[in-house]
C-alpha cells in the first residue's frame, strides 16, 4: 500500500479566491440551517413520553447531523475566514487537513448507515410485525447504531493507514480515491443503495395492499348496511300495503259482512304481527353480525378506516422522502469514486458537488418530519411555543402547551 501523502492542487489562488467567497456566504447560511433543524428534532424526541426504536434513529441521525456541523462545515467556515484560499494556503497545518478529512468521512458513513438501518426498520415493523415487537427492542437498537458508528469510524481511518491519498482543491480537503479503499467504499455505498431501495419498494407495496383493503372493509360495510335498510323498508312497504287493502275490502262489504270483516282484520293482525317479528328477528340478526364483526376485525369502522387510510399515505410519503434525500446525498459521492476508479484520475469538480451535495439530508431531513409527520409537527410547535413563551413573543398558556404535547404523544404512529 503507498503512504498516505497530502499534495496539492494546480488550481491557481485567483480561482480558489473567487470559489472561496461564494462559501463565505453559503456555509454560513447552511450551518446556521442544519443547527436549528436538528436541534428542534432533538428537543421534539426528547419531549415525546416514550421512545421507541424509529425515534432513536431518528435521534441518531440527527446527533451525526449536527455534529457533522459542527465539525466539517464549521472547520471549513473557521478555515475561510483566516485565509480565502482554505486548505491550500500554508497557514493551515496539513494535520488539520488529514482530521477534516477523517471526520467528514466518519461522519458521512454514519449518516448512511444510520439511514439504511432506518430503511429495514421500516421494512421489518411492516412485512414482520410480530416478529419485530418481540425482537427488536430499544436496547439491541442502541447496540446496533453504536456497532454501525464504530464501523464508520474505522472504515474512515483506513487512508491513515495508506489506503487513500489526501488532497487540497479549491482550498478543500478531499481524498484521492485509489486502491482498496476506493473499492470498499463503492461496494459499501452500491449495496446500501440497492438495500435501501428494496425496502422501500417493499413497504410501498404492503402500504398499498393495507389501503385497498380497507377500502374494501369500507366498501361491504356500506353495502351491508344500505342492503339491510332497503330490505326493511320494502318489508314495511308491503305490509303497509297488504293492511290497506284489506281495509277497503272491510269498508265496501257493509254491515252484513261484518263477521267476514272481522275475520279479515284478524287475519290482518296477525300477519302484521308475523312481518313486525320478522322484521325484527333480521334486524336483531344483522345487529349482531356486526357487533361480531366489529369484535373481530376492529378496521370495519369507518372511522377508524380512513384514519389507518391515512397514516399508511402519511407513513409512505414520509419514507418516500427520506429515501430521495439519501439518494441525492449519497449518490454523487458513489458515481464520484466509480468514476474515479473508471479513469484512474481525480475529479476535483465531482469531488466538491458531492461533497456539497452530501449536506442536503443534513439540511432538509428535520423539516421532512416537521412538515409530514403529524407527532413531531405538533412536538415542534410545543417546542417552539415554548421558547416563545420564554423569549416573551407568544402568550400560550399551559393549558395550551399541554394540550399540544398530549396530542402529539397520543397521534404518535410508528412512522
């Protein structure tokens, strides 16, 4: 293996100046963005009652985001300020380099791991319910994300190890993927992507198969009960009808036919008697037909119909969407190093997009959550209520307050 070395690019000062200060002003803006979101996330998981094994990856990934701020992102914005041509100018050791370089690395890999966990979790509590709430517990979780973090951590150690090469382009730090390390980096990120990618497939297709047949559950109890109410109202008809017209039979006879009248009304009598039993007997039959069904299979209410209806949309969207940020942060860093394997040369212009790229989860992750997850939506708006309150803008009340945490913790879905 060759020694790990730090080179520098050809890039001329003018052009990293001129690069340089578009990050001036960009990494602020995304530092600023990626600390407030995943601090709101924390603050609303940490309010919520109980914490169960979706909302620690959830955490978990939020703790590798906002130190994933505060280390690289702040490193590169503290590196601006000294001097606009970064990593390149000679007032940055090269160890500070090398750390960067580490850390950025460990924490990417992390947030990607963490990510795929989040992916088979979701795959597990769908298509395996049973054996997922009698396995997975919250303890065997933590021991995974720390299992997956050290892993991380390790992985991103190897060009210390002289499985890399280190670079300055641009004034920032990037590795020159070669070798081995380009190899398993690659391999890790494609087998991620096809993981994640089956999950997610297979959940949107269980989700689907739940909506259809609560629709259909919706359907038949529609139909039974406009069935069972159009069968009572023509057996009503009819014996309506039956009654009157034996009433006029009763009335054109006259007073000498008053015995086959009385005959007749008799007659009548017990026939609205034997229809009035019946009619009952079946409502009594219908009745607990579905008091039967609604003890068995507790989804036949329509109420409860539309709010499963609704959670498996809301539950699909939200995994949609996390699945398309670890795409579009994860993706330009895996074309970059096959690319870079492909021609044998480094590509310092890929290297940055994708390392600029590798910060969207990181920015809109906690906003998803925010604005598709209806616990922690009404969690950050108790969150931020309460720091209204604090800071003097805003004069909820407790009562207030209470309410929107207990409903936050009461519509808390698996999701």
């Amino acid at each position: 293996m060759n020694e790990t070395n730090y080179g520098r690019s050809d890039i001329t000062s003018d052009k990293g100046g001129q690069y340089s200060s578009g990050f001036l002003f960009v990494l602020p803006v995304i530092f600023c963005m990626i600390f407030i979101g995943n601090v709101l996330l924390l603050v609303a998981i940490k309010s919520f009652r109980s914490r169960r094994v979706p909302d620690q990856l959830v955490g978990s990934l939020a703790v590798i985001d906002l130190l994933n701020d505060l280390g690289p992102v702040l490193i590169s914005i503290v590196v601006f300020q000294i001097d606009h041509r970064g990593f390149q100018s000679g007032r940055i050791s090269y160890e500070l380099c090398h750390f960067y370089n580490w850390i950025s690395s460990f924490l990417r890999l992390s947030a990607s791991f963490v990510a795929s966990l989040m992916a088979v979790d979701c795959f597990c509590a769908t298509l395996q319910p049973i054996y997922y709430r009698t396995k997975v517990t919250s303890d065997k979780a933590t021991k995974l994300i720390l299992c997956v973090v050290l892993s991380g951590a390790f992985i991103s150690a190897l060009p210390a190890m002289g499985w890399g090469r280190v670079l300055a382009h641009r004034g920032i730090c990037s590795f020159n993927f070669n070798g081995g390390f380009a190899l398993c980096i690659a391999t890790l990120g494609y087998v991620q992507l096809i993981m994640v990618l089956t999950c997610f497939i297979a959940v949107a297709r269980k989700m689907s198969k739940y909506e259809k047949r609560f629709n259909g559950l919706r359907r038949g109890r529609t139909l039974t009960f406009l069935n069972g109410r159009l069968q009572a109202m023509e057996m009503q008809t009819a014996n309506e009808r039956r009654i009157s017209h034996m009433d006029e039979n009763g009335i054109q006879g006259g007073s000498n036919i008053k015995r086959t009248c009385n005959t007749t009304r008799g007659m009548s009598t017990l026939a609205e008697d034997d229809d009035s039993n019946k009619i009952t007997e079946e409502k009594c039959e219908q009745n607990e037909i579905r008091r039967r069904e609604s003890k068995t299979d507790p989804s036949v209410n329509r109420c409860s119909v539309n709010r499963n209806v609704k959670e498996s949309r809301q539950f699909t969207k939200v995994l949609g969407s996390v699945v398309f940020l670890f795409y579009v942060s994860w993706m330009p860093i895996i074309f970059t190093i096959t690319a870079e394997l492909a021609t044998g040369h480094h590509h310092e212009v890929l290297q940055s997009l994708s390392a600029q790229m590798s910060l969207l989860c990181s920015v809109f992750n906690p906003w998803v959550y925010c604005g598709l997850s209806r616990p922690y939506r009404a969690s950050y708006i108790c969150v931020l209520r309460r720091l209204g309150r604090v800071c003097g803008l805003s004069k909820a009340s407790e009562h207030d307050i209470k309410t929107i945490a207990d409903t936050g913790s009461r519509f808390r879905t698996s999701s």
